[in-house]
C-alpha cells in the first residue's frame, strides 16, 4: 500500500500539470456556497484551492487570533510611525529623548511577545 505524502501538493515544488488530477462536481446549498466564497476570499484563493486546503485539516486562525493579529497590525503601525518620526528629528539633528526610542522598542517587543504566546 502507497504511503499518502505528508507534504501538501502545493508545496511539493512541482507544478500542477506534472500531477495527475481529476475533476469532480461539488454540490452546494447556495447560502453555503457563500460560505466558501467568503473563505476564499479570506484566504485569497480559488474556491478549489480553499476546499483542498479545508480538507487537508489546516488550521485557521480563529476569530480570537484574527483579532488578536488585526490589533498587533495596528500597534506595530503606530510603532512604525514613532519610529519615523524620531528618524526625522535625527536627520534634522533635533534632540531626541531616549526614552521614546526605548519605549518604541518596548512596544515592538512586547507585541511580539504578546504574538508568541498566542500563536
């Protein structure tokens, strides 16, 4: 009996026409049709894809760690921002206080920290 490769086929590092594939149809209710739509969408592939890779088991960030995600995306956006402003002040030659540099980092830090414990 053949072994299945542990390895998705989208990751294998061949192209799609070097693996033998078959077509079949997959009936929908229509408001579940929406449902892979949206997961699609989410997922930013085609809804052949988002099935394959539902059925593949892979693990989905749940609605807590997209929040969790969207609100890091935010944090480093305003660290991003602090940082730019205190890259301006230095090539002005404007003094800058340590402590905004040190709370910068600290912020990117924690956040990162934050990210590890949950994902």
């Amino acid at each position: 009996m053949r072994k299945k490769n542990p390895i998705p086929r989208s990751e294998r590092g061949y192209s799609h026409h070097s693996v033998t594939t078959r077509s079949f149809t997959v009936t929908f209710p229509v408001e579940e049709l929406g449902y892979l739509e949206v997961l699609a969408k989410e997922l930013g592939m085609p809804r052949s894809q988002a099935l394959l890779t539902t059925w593949q088991c892979r693990r989905f960030a749940d609605a807590e760690e997209r929040r969790l995600l969207s609100e890091a995306r935010q944090d480093l956006a305003r660290v991003g921002a602090n940082l730019n402003q205190i890259a301006h002040a230095l090539n002005r030659g404007a003094p800058v206080r340590l402590e905004a540099i040190q709370a910068a980092a600290e912020a990117v830090a924690t956040t990162v920290r934050l990210l590890k414990k949950r994902i």
